[in-house]
C-alpha cells in the first residue's frame, strides 16, 4: 500500500503485544486498501464495547507498526461484516 509493505503479522503483533488490548479483540481483522491507505477493521470480542478511548489504544498499537497513514475501523462482535467461519489455516489448543 502506498509502496509500503504491511504484513497481517505485524497486526497482529499489535493487536496482541499488549495484553488489555489482546483482551478486547476475538483476533478477526480485515486490511483494505482505501485512498491509497491501509484500511483496517477489527472485531472486538461479544461483550466488549467500542469506545473512543479503545479505538485511540488500538490506533497507537497498530501506529507502532504502520507507519503510513492508516484508517481503522472497530466492529462491535456482531456488527462485524466479514466472514467469521472456520479457518483451516488457524491453530487451535488441543485440552
């Protein structure tokens, strides 16, 4: 974006490298490209609130990592508007 590489794994090492952040989210984001820019949306976890005080915590997080301009959008659970199946790509823990 922009000629800015942004891989998926540096948003998630911002969305986890802080452990209150790590707690709002369920991990489920969508990067776009928009305006020549990246376009971020993340899904918070069912029960958690979007509030401008955690859109401007994750905003620092992930600004950690990106450092081209960026928009960022923060989904309640059930306001998220992409897929949320399951990904046979995805590691789960075995009990």
């Amino acid at each position: 974006i922009a000629g800015v590489n942004i891989a998926p794994e540096e948003i998630k090492e911002a969305l986890y490298g802080d452990f209150e952040l790590a707690d709002l989210t369920t991990g489920y984001f969508h990067m776009s490209e928009e305006n020549n820019a990246l376009k971020l949306e993340i899904q918070l976890k069912e029960g958690k609130e979007r509030t401008v005080e955690t859109e401007n915590k994750f905003k620092e997080a992930v600004g950690k990592y990106v450092k081209s301009g960026f928009s960022l959008r923060i989904y309640n659970y059930r306001d998220f508007p992409y897929g949320m199946g399951l990904i046979y790509e995805q590691k789960f823990k075995y009990t």
